[in-house]
C-alpha cells in the first residue's frame, strides 16, 4: 500500500440546507460512502464541505450522496 497524499484532490462543494452537527454527520457519512473518498469536513454554518479524493469526483455521483442526505448540493464553491 502506497501513500499518495501529493496526489490526493481537494474539492470544496457548496450544500444547502445544512444547519447543525447532525446535518454534517448525514453529509459526512454519504460522501465518506463514495469510492476514492479519503476525508470529508462538513461545516453548516457556511455550508461548506470540503472532500479529499483519490481522484476527481463525478459530480453527478456527489449530488447523488448529498441528496440521499437530505440536502441540496449547489455545485462547487466560488
């Protein structure tokens, strides 16, 4: 087993409908669900998550967790 940490990619995504602990324990769990996903940090005051990857993720299939959630991903953040 490799550690490839240079490698890793860092997405930051914009979810709506967060609002507390809880919210980001639901998001974190999905996404943390996907393949390639190293770490995720949720934060429901600014709505932001923040996803390490082996690789790029499809954002068809992180819309796809965040949905199963209960919440809204508004795409990536500006």
């Amino acid at each position: 087993m490799t550690a490839e940490t240079n490698a890793d990619v860092t997405t930051v995504y914009e979810v709506k409908g967060m609002t507390c602990g809880h919210c980001e324990g639901a998001v974190t769990k999905e996404l943390s669900a996907l393949p390639g996903v190293a770490s995720v940090q949720a934060v429901a005051a600014t709505g932001r998550v923040t996803v390490t990857s082996a690789a790029p993720l499809d954002e068809e299939a992180v819309r796809a967790a965040v949905d199963e959630a209960g919440y809204d991903l508004a795409g990536t953040a500006a």
